[in-house]
C-alpha cells in the first residue's frame, strides 16, 4: 500500500522547457513534503521542501505547488536544463509518525539538448 | 568535507552468508537511518537511530539488525541473507528530525551499497 505515489516512471524534456513531475498522496495525516533528486552512483539530495500550511514554495529555477484538497503536489523546473537529468523522489512526513520520511518510487527526468 | 560515508560499495553474498554494512557521518547529527531501495520503488526505512545507544526499528526490519554505540557509527548487520535483500541500501543522518524549511535540517544520503543475494 503505497502511501505516495509518483505514477510517472520517466520524463522526457526539451532544454529550456518546463518540466512537471507530479506526486500523490493518500495520507491525509502527511503535513509536509520534500522533493529529493538522485543521480546514478549517488545518494538523494535534499532539493525542496513545502509545508501543509503553504500552497506554493519557490527555490530558483525549482516550484514545488501542493492541492491539500487533491492530495497533490507537484515539482516545476523552469528553464530545464540537461544537468537536471536525474531521478526526483518525492516524500511525505507527519509529525505524528515522527516526522519519519515516506519516499515515492521516483520519476527519472531526462533533459535532451 | 566526507559527510555520511558507507562500504562497501559492492557486494555479492551467498544465500545464509552474514555481513555488516558500515556507515559513519562526521556531521555530528543525532539521527542515523538505513534505507533499502528496491527497483521501481521508493527508498524504504529499515531501521533508525534518535542518539548513541538508541535504535528503533523502520518499515521494514525483519532480517537486520543495528547498533550505535558513537554518534558517528551505525552499522547494519544482515544475518542469514536471502535473496529478498537484494537491493541497494543508503544510510543517512540528520540533525533532528524537526521540520526547518530551509536545508539546514535536511537528511543527508550516503552514496549507497549495492547488496547482491544469490
């Protein structure tokens, strides 16, 4: 029972364009939401968080918007860029669970030039 | 500037051989975790530390076991191995498991250990 979702395994993007990763939930319990990205041989870095209490957080080039009502939230990266070429994780926590992160299964993002 | 540090990098174990995952953080964070990663599926906590001399377990646990006896060190011991762990496992550590927005509070990954069971 996946608790967050990322339904789309890949993501083909033309440099300079948007890219959209999307990620949902179904605990409602989860009050904040972090978004990792992973490149091969490496471990995930921490890349954007958002809080419950907030619909929209900014960081650069990165957007991460959150619809509490959909369960839902998604990364925006705008201008794209070949070196954003990774796998994106997006995880979920609640105080209540001890602020323990749950991860999605990722979405690979591939940035063609 | 090592940050959190774990070997092996590769390993391939026979079914009911033993080993220990070694990782250690120099960021001095209170809080230590293991993940697996298995293909197509999110990272998931086997087991965690709050401090020195504290462990608790994750999502899944059965087959492993932890110690911490600094607050650098964290090993994972997989006893009798089984082709079910084959998988990639990240340590991490963190400062608290507070919600600072900022990355000041972020979990920080190891580069991972690729665990081949046959």
């Amino acid at each position: 029972d996946q608790q967050v979702k990322q339904n789309s395994p890949s993501l083909s993007v033309q440099e300079g364009r948007i890219s959209i990763l999307n990620c949902d939930y179904t605990n409602s319990m989860f009050d904040y939401f972090l978004w990792y990205k992973k490149y091969p041989a490496e471990g995930p870095t921490f890349l954007i968080s958002i809080s419950s209490i907030k619909d929209k957080n900014e960081d650069g080039r990165f957007t991460v918007f959150l619809n509490k009502s959909a369960k839902h939230l998604s990364l925006h990266i705008v201008p794209s860029q070949p070196g954003d070429s990774a796998v994106y994780f997006c995880a979920a926590s609640a105080m209540e669970y001890g602020n323990k992160l749950v991860f999605g299964a990722g979405t690979i993002l591939r940035v063609k030039s | 500037n090592a940050g959190v540090t774990q070997t092996p990098k590769f390993r391939i174990l026979k079914i009911g051989q033993s080993m220990t995952l070694q990782c250690t953080q120099d960021m001095n964070h209170n809080y230590m975790y293991w993940y697996r990663q298995d293909p197509g599926m999110g990272l998931k906590l086997i087991y965690y530390s709050v401090g020195a001399g504290i462990t608790d377990k994750g999502e899944v646990p059965n087959g492993y076991n932890v110690s911490r006896s600094t607050t650098e060190d964290f090993p994972l011991r997989l006893e009798l191995a089984a082709p079910s762990q084959t998988s990639v496992y990240f340590c991490a550590s963190s400062y608290s498991q507070g919600r600072l927005s900022s990355s000041g509070n972020t979990i920080y990954f190891g580069e991972g250990s690729w665990l081949t069971v046959v």
